[in-house]
C-alpha cells in the first residue's frame, strides 16, 4: 500500500494488475478497493489499475476542518498522476470520484483513452438535497450504527478517529455549492465514454444519465435495472460485462488516442512538474 507526494498531499494508494494504466476514483465516504471490489479481480487481468484515496478518506490524511472542494480533488488527481508519470490514462470514477473525473476530463480530453463514469449527475438537484440527508453524522451515527462502524473502519486509522463525522457534512456543503460543468465542457470530453447509473439511483435520475451521455460525442449509456446507487455492487454480473463490452469496442481507438498524446509535441499542463 504505497504512498505518492501530490498537491501537497501524501496519497495512499492501491496498485494492481498489469497492462494499460487505468485510474479508479471511490465515492464521498469510500475506498477504491471496497467500490471496486466486484470488478477488480477481472480489471486486473487487463489493466494496471491505480486506486488513490481521497483526501479525507483512507490514508490520505486531511482533515475537513480545514473545508472540503471539489476542485481540490481534481488538483489531486492531475499532481497523482503527474506524480506517477501517466501522461495517458483510462480513468473510472464513481459518484464524487466520477465527478471528479469529468472535471479533469473537460480540461485534460487530452490525457484520457476511455472514461466511465458512474452514478452521477451534472444537475445540482437531487444529488445535494440526497447528499445532505445520506451525509448527516448525527443520523448515521443513531439509525445506522452498522454504517457508522465501516465508516470509523475505512477512515479512523488514517485521519483520527471519528474524523468522518466532519468529512461527510463538509462534502454536502460542497455539492451545494460547486460549479456545475456546461454542455460545452462535456462535449470537450471526445474519448469513448460510458455512463452507467441504476434505475433506482436516488441521487441520478435515469433521464439525467441519458441526457448526460448524449453531450459527448463518442457517449455510450448503461442503465442498471433494479439497481440503486452502488451499481458495481449491487448489479456486478451486469455492470461487467457492460464495462468489458465497452473497453473490447474501444480498444483501437484507446491505442490510438495514447500514441497520438505520446508522438504529440505539444506540451502538457503540469501540476507540479512531474516526470514526462
């Protein structure tokens, strides 16, 4: 379980597999190798697979006192892999990770040879009024003590304990109040992209997901049926072989998109110099 220096921060994070590099991003409240635990056994047998904890979650210490943006995540994400020298990359991104991951897209298109992106809207509502009641402490800690004990769990040896309780409020407020992406930026995002949601998703509406694959131009759509928010989870025979499907179509173009980065002369946009 190594550890980078990235904007400042010292990230944990899990490594694994072989092949095409591929970033993964965990959800608010999460850990790559929990969200991605049905996939990985699969992915790794295609991809080297990169799983950064957040800051505020896991091992990358940061305490939410000090606030919490969005936009920090996606300075996080550019120094990572900077740091790591993955000039090109496929990147999956679940929830807040998916978010991030659009973000970074819509100003690095660039850098990326596919994106997935799952359980995660573009709108503002419902996703901050459901953030808002899903991410209050107080709640989880008296009618979910289950929850409360994964979340001390995934979080307590890395950032103090009970530093959860000030994380999951913090990430609320932001989502009430961070930027929302324009059709013109995600239309910037030309790499093949999956989006994938659950038809029972609280935070995505099904008609938000469609709407929002059809503003790239090389968008594809997967809905989960019977599913919620936790697609990879809850639906992972299915999610699979959809997010298998999608990289076998795309692979050529993956190739592709990686040699014209690596024989491309421009130069790219660093966060903090790391090695070519």
């Amino acid at each position: 379980m190594p550890t980078i220096r990235a904007n400042g921060l010292d990230v944990g994070y899990d490594v694994m597999g072989a092949g095409p590099p591929l970033v993964a991003l965990h959800g608010a409240s999460s850990l790559g190798r929990e969200d991605f635990a049905a996939q990985l056994p699969g992915m790794s047998k295609a991809f080297l697979i990169h799983l950064p904890d957040a800051r505020g979650h896991g091992r990358t210490r940061w305490d939410a006192t000090n606030g919490f943006e969005y936009r920090w995540l996606v300075d996080d994400l550019i120094a990572f892999v900077d740091a790591l020298g993955l000039d090109s990359f496929h990147l999956v991104g679940f929830s807040m990770g998916a978010m991030t991951a659009l973000h970074f897209g819509a100003h690095f298109p660039e850098r990326l040879r596919t994106l997935v992106v799952v359980g995660i809207t573009t709108h503002r509502e419902p996703r901050a009024s459901v953030g808002r009641r899903l991410m209050d402490p107080d709640l989880i800690t008296t009618r979910d003590p289950v929850f409360a004990a994964t979340l001390s769990r995934r979080h307590d040896a890395g950032q103090g304990e009970g530093a959860w309780q000030r994380l999951l409020p913090a990430i609320a407020a932001d989502i009430a109040v961070q930027p929302l992406l324009t059709p013109a930026e995600l239309h910037a995002i030309d790499c093949p992209t999956m989006v994938a949601c659950g038809d029972r998703d609280p935070f995505v509406p099904t008609e938000h997901a469609a709407a929002l694959a059809r503003q790239f131009p090389a968008g594809r759509l997967f809905i989960a049926p019977d599913s919620g928010h936790e697609v990879m989870a809850r639906r992972p025979g299915l999610f699979n072989e959809a997010m298998s499907g999608f990289y076998r179509a795309t692979e050529e173009i993956a190739r592709h998109r990686a040699a014209r980065l690596e024989a491309s002369a421009a130069p790219l946009s660093r966060a903090e110099g790391g090695p070519a």
